[in-house]
C-alpha cells in the first residue's frame, strides 16, 4: 500500500467523485491534513484493515468539506445572521454530555447539530423530507453497518442518523482535532495540535452553523462536545456571548471509561499496541484538556458558564436542568419542561446499564490518576 502523503492526490480525488464538487476552499486551512497525513506515515502500528478505515475517514471529511465550501456558495445568504448566545455543552467524555444533550435537544426553541448534517452540511431541510434525502439516507446506512459489525462501540456510544450529535465532525473538515488521536498513535500530529491556533477552526464551524440553520436564524443553537476542551479560549473568541455548561465526573471513573470508549474502536485498527501505552496516552491528552480549559475560565465572568456534577445529574436530572435555564435566563414553556420530564422518565427506563471499566485493565494506577488530576479533583469536590 502507498504512503499516506503519495496518496494526497487519490484521496481528494475520491472525495470529489463522491460528491461531485471540487472546490476545497483555502487551502492553508488544509495544513492539518498534511501533517496528519505525514504523522500517519509515520506510525507502526496501524493494521491493513486500520490504513483502509483512515483513508475512508479522510475521505469522509474531504467530502464533508467540499459539500459546505458548495453550501457557502450556493447559499452565501446564510452567512450573514450571526450565531447567537449558543449553549455549549463541553466536559470530559463519559461525563454526562450526551445525556444533557438528549434532555435538552427536547427543547423546541434549540436547534443541535442533526449528525447526517455534519456528514453532508447545508440548510436543514423540513424533518419529513429527510427520509427521502440521499445524504441522510447514506449516513442512516453506515450507522446501521455500525450497529451490525461494531456492536460493543453502539452498546457504548449509540449514534443515530437523525439526533443531534457532536461538533468534531465540523471541525474535522480543517483536520484539526484530536480525533485522530483517537484511531492511534501519532505524536508528531500531536505536538502540532497541541500548539496549532484553532481560531480559523473555530470561525468555519460557525460558517456551517449559520449554513445549516439558515432557514431559523433566530434559534439558539445547542451543541455539545468534549473535544471543546481543547479550543476553549477559541471557541470563546468566536462566540463571545456562548453559554458554556460544563460536566464533571471524578477522573477516576471518567478516564477508565473513555479508555474503554476509544478501545473498542481501536483495537480492531491496530497491532501491537499496548493497553498500558494506550491508557497513558489517553489519560494524558485529556489531563491536557482539563488544564486548558481551568486556564481559560480564571480571569472570566463566571456567570458564562454552569458546572454540572454527573452525581448529581444522574440522581436530580431535571433540576439540573431547570438550574440551567434559570442561570442563563433561557425561557422555557410549562409544556417543554413537561415533555423534557417525560422524556427523561422513559429514557432512564430504556437505558442499559452504565459501562465500567476497571483502571487496571489499561494498567493505569489509580492513584496516579488522583495525582495527576488533584488540583481538577479538589475544585471539584472529588476527594
């Protein structure tokens, strides 16, 4: 199989005969896929069923980039309302994101990132269209192919078509995140995230949000991911005016079980990796995140953001949410709350058991994780 770098051309290639379009927009927004690229070359331990999976990712996001660069184009209308106030759920994973997420997205007067949308941007069309759409009916089929051949990662992280689902996939179209990381090791790809300014990352995502709800300008958006972690201090400079809600879980259970999250996926992808290299490399890179943003929020109006403890969002998870609202002055009808209730009593009836995992399995020491998170876990009350 050629190298990653020779295969530049080839992968652009197929992203535009998949969509038809051929436009990438600046490409000094493709320095990222030129380092990922040169670090992937550099790695040992991706398999030949892990150097097909990347390729396929990268093409992925390739494709999703031309589609919005098209939707820019078509619909430069949708680049004038700004995005305002968005409410940003940001936290390690496993802390509860997903959940808040869901519970929220019941909210009619919010709008979230629809996950078929990431895939292929443009304006939201009307819900009874989307079965008909190829675009949705596409991302429906590799969810489903998911659901049949990865079983324990739908078990663990369920992703569905037509639900709100994180933001990466948007930032992804400028290679810069660290999902990547999260496939195997790439410490050159890395270091440079470490230290790229993800500014330009942070203004295409908001370009795609004003191209996806064009036709609701006015609807506060809702989006959610961990990996904001990372970029806080940007996404904070292109949304000014964000509602930043921030979940906490002791990373004592929390890095465990992203361990276990990012492992399922993982192991099929590489060889000859250790589990103990791999949880070093995972508890470390969200160390990092935690730092970041603890560093970010010192010196800022406090009253921007809301912290949400997963003990207490597990055991109270309505008046978690209805702190939420009052905190942030968000206006909520007695028949959102009802229906937000309601869903929260079926969906913690239909829930599976919650994933644990052990420290031990990724010869992490526990209290090594104490250490290292000690001055989150203090300010946290995690003791």
């Amino acid at each position: 199989m050629s190298s990653f770098v020779d295969d530049e051309g080839r992968l652009r290639d197929q992203a535009v005969v998949a969509c038809g379009y051929d436009d990438f927009g600046d490409e000094a927004e493709l320095e990222g896929l030129h380092v990922l690229l040169e670090s992937l070359d550099q790695n040992r331990y991706l398999n030949p069923l892990g150097k097909i999976a990347i390729r396929h990712m990268i093409v992925r996001d390739l494709k999703a980039r031309l589609v919005a660069e098209h939707g820019f184009k078509s619909w430069p209308e949708s680049q004038s309302p700004g995005v305002e106030a968005p409410l940003v759920i940001v936290g390690l994973p496993r802390t509860g994101t997903t959940a808040l997420q869901e519970l929220l997205s019941v909210d009619p007067n919010l709008q979230g990132l629809e996950l078929w949308l990431t895939r292929a941007p443009k304006p939201r069309p009307m819900r009874a269209q989307w079965r008909d759409d190829p675009d949705y009916q596409a991302c429906a089929q590799e969810m489903k192919q998911i659901r049949e051949f990865q079983p324990e990662l739908h078990a663990i992280h369920k992703m569905d078509a037509g639900k709100a689902d994180e933001c990466w996939y948007l930032m992804s179209q400028s290679f810069v995140h660290s999902s990547w990381l999260a496939q195997t090791q790439l410490p050159a790809y890395r270091a440079w995230f470490e230290q790229v300014d993800k500014v330009p990352v942070y203004k295409r995502h908001r370009r795609n949000l004003q191209l996806i709800g064009s036709r609701e300008p006015g609807k506060r958006w809702l989006m959610k991911d961990s990996t904001h972690l990372f970029g806080l201090d940007a996404l904070l400079e292109v949304y000014p005016d964000a509602r930043v809600v921030q979940t906490h879980r002791d990373p004592v259970e929390s890095i465990p079980s992203v361990c276990g999250l990012c492992w399922t996926a993982r192991k099929t992808l590489n060889e000859s990796e250790s589990p103990k290299t791999f949880g070093e490399l995972t508890t470390n890179l969200w160390h990092m995140g935690v730092e970041q943003t603890r560093n970010v929020r010192v010196g800022r109006n406090q009253d921007q953001f809301f912290d949400v403890s997963f003990p207490r969002f597990k055991a109270e998870p309505m008046a978690v949410v209805d702190e939420i609202y009052a905190h942030f002055g968000l206006e909520r009808s007695d028949e959102t709350r009802a229906a937000m209730d309601a869903f929260q009593k079926q969906n913690s009836a239909d829930k599976a058991p919650l994933h644990r995992y052990a420290a031990s399995a990724w010869e992490l020491d526990v209290d090594e994780i104490r250490a290292r998170f000690s001055t989150y876990r203090n300010e946290q009350g995690f003791l």
